[in-house]
C-alpha cells in the first residue's frame, strides 16, 4: 500500500499543437514539466496517447524517476477533442499506467485553472477555439466543434482563411496583398502546391501560418487587419452567449489570445480578467480531487 504522502499528481494539457505535463508532489510542489507534440484525441487517438507518453516520460527523467513510480500517479489527462462521447469512452476503455486517471476537456481544466476551480468562463483561441464555463458546478460550452466546420476565430481558421484569399488574388477576385504575396511564396507561388498540401494539413499546420498574419497587421495589411477583425467579432460572440449563462469574468488563453484581444468589443473586454493559472494547474488541481476520492475509497474499504 502506497501512503498518501508519497503520491504524485500529473495534470496534463494536451491541446491540437502541444502537449504540456507537470508533475506535483500531493503537497503542491512542481517537480518537473514535459512538452511533446498535438494530443487532440479526435484526429487520432494514437498520435495523442504517444504525446502524452513522452511529455510524461519526460516529467518523470526530469524528476529522477522512472515507469516504475507510475504506481504512485494520479493523473488527470485534459485532453482537446475529449468532449466528444466516442473519443470520451476511448479514453476510458484505453488501459493507462496511473494508479488513477481522470479524463477531461483542455477546455475545462483551463476554465479550471484560470479561476482557480471558481465560477467564470474562459474562450481558448489557440489552435482551435472554444468558449467554456463553470457555474455553480455546471459546465457550459458553445462551439470548440472541430476545424473545420467549427472553431472560428483560431490559429488554424485564420491560417485557412489567409490561403483562401490567395487562391482569390491568384484568381483575380481580390488584389494582393504583401501578406497573399509572401505566403504564396511559401507553395513556390503555384495554387497547385496549396491544394496538394491542404489535403492532408492538419489544424496545426494551418495555425502555423497565425503569426505571419499577426506580424502583417503592424504593416496595416489590407487582408491581416480583416482576418483579425472577424476573429475577434467571432469570439465577441462566443463571449455574449456566455454573458447569458451568468459569466461575468472571463479569461483568454491560447497562443492568439493576445494578438485577438485588442480587436473584441469593448463589452467583451471589461469582462477580461487574467488568468490565475494555466490548463495544467487545472488539470492538477482535478487529479487532486481524484486522489482525494480515491483515498476515501481506500478508508471506507478498510473499514468495512
């Protein structure tokens, strides 16, 4: 029987781009971190569980530990993609190495960790994009439904949206732009080589292309300052629904955030508060909770 001091929690951030790990004594202090790379379980469940292997792989070198003190984790895995039901029961039915494990959203640990497990609500513009809520305990979304036919606002919607609009200027419909200009550079300027690389583009490697975009703005790029303008108007939107289920802080995380927050409207942005911590303090404050639930389990066990 392992004591409880001698558990350790990992709280995992697996998002579309990276997967982050940090791994806590059950006092609260970091022991290590780990980074691998896009743990998003709907566009493959292997890819993400090698992800998460290796961030926590890494965790435990850093840490001087090894596969054997896996016994001694209690997980909580926060994984994008994972509030879909078929790839939630994939989870669950996969056989993991933790003592325990706890399956959530990336959504919702980073809810969890900007508030510190409080009511509020968060808008993820990263990768993908998804507005989430805790209030009084219930959970609230809307959108995050998956690029391509959902995630507005994101690295990986404004990195499509850009390379539409040089296939428009290639066509004539438009005029180019020193942004459509430079990124078609990047296929050797043939509209054929932007077709043949869509095809098996993944989120994260349109959201590659978010930064140039960001960067152009500085410039006053015709096409830059657009593109920003409607990724803010489409998080203003997802901000004013969660308004209406009672949010009244909000917090923005993700790799866009900052270069989208200046374009929100003002009403929007007098909700903005900064996160108390990340998707991975979030993550370890519920593997927290699941370590607590599974040492009451082992008392009344014990008792019986």
């Amino acid at each position: 029987m392992i004591a409880s001091a001698d558990i350790l929690l990992l709280g995992v951030d697996g998002g579309g781009s990276t997967c982050r790990a940090r791994l806590c004594t059950i006092a609260g202090a970091t022991l290590s971190e780990g980074v691998a790379g896009p743990a998003n379980v709907r566009l493959g469940l292997e890819q993400s569980f090698a992800s998460v292997r290796e961030a926590t792989e890494q965790c435990l070198r850093a840490a001087g530990l090894s596969s054997r003190d896996l016994d001694r984790v209690v997980a909580c895995l926060a994984l994008a993609g994972a509030s879909e039901p078929a790839q939630f029961e994939a989870l669950r039915d996969r056989e993991h190495p933790y003592r325990a494990t706890r399956f959530v959203t990336d959504a919702e640990a980073a809810c969890v960790g900007a508030h510190g497990g409080g009511n509020g609500g968060i808008i993820v513009i990263g990768t993908g994009s998804i507005g989430w809520a805790q209030m009084n305990g219930r959970p609230y979304r809307v959108g995050g439904w998956g690029w391509p036919i959902s995630d507005e606002g994101s690295g990986a919607w404004v990195g499509c949206e850009a390379l539409r609009r040089v296939l428009w200027a290639h066509d004539g419909r438009i005029p180019w732009t020193p942004l459509l200009r430079s990124l078609f550079r990047k296929f050797q300027s043939n509209p054929h080589g932007i077709v043949r690389w869509m095809t098996g583009a993944l989120p994260k490697d349109f959201a590659t292309f978010a930064p140039e975009i960001v960067e152009h703005v500085l410039d006053h790029d015709t096409i830059a300052l657009e593109l920003m303008k409607s990724a803010g108007a489409h998080v203003d939107a997802l901000a004013q629904l969660l308004f209406e289920f009672g949010v009244d802080r909000l917090a923005l995380v993700g790799g866009l955030a900052a270069a989208v927050e200046p374009w929100l409207a003002h009403d929007t942005r007098r909700h903005l508060v900064t996160p108390q911590g990340d998707a991975a303090a979030g993550a370890l404050q519920l593997a927290r909770q699941a370590a607590q639930s599974l040492a009451l389990r082992n008392a009344a066990s014990r008792s019986r």
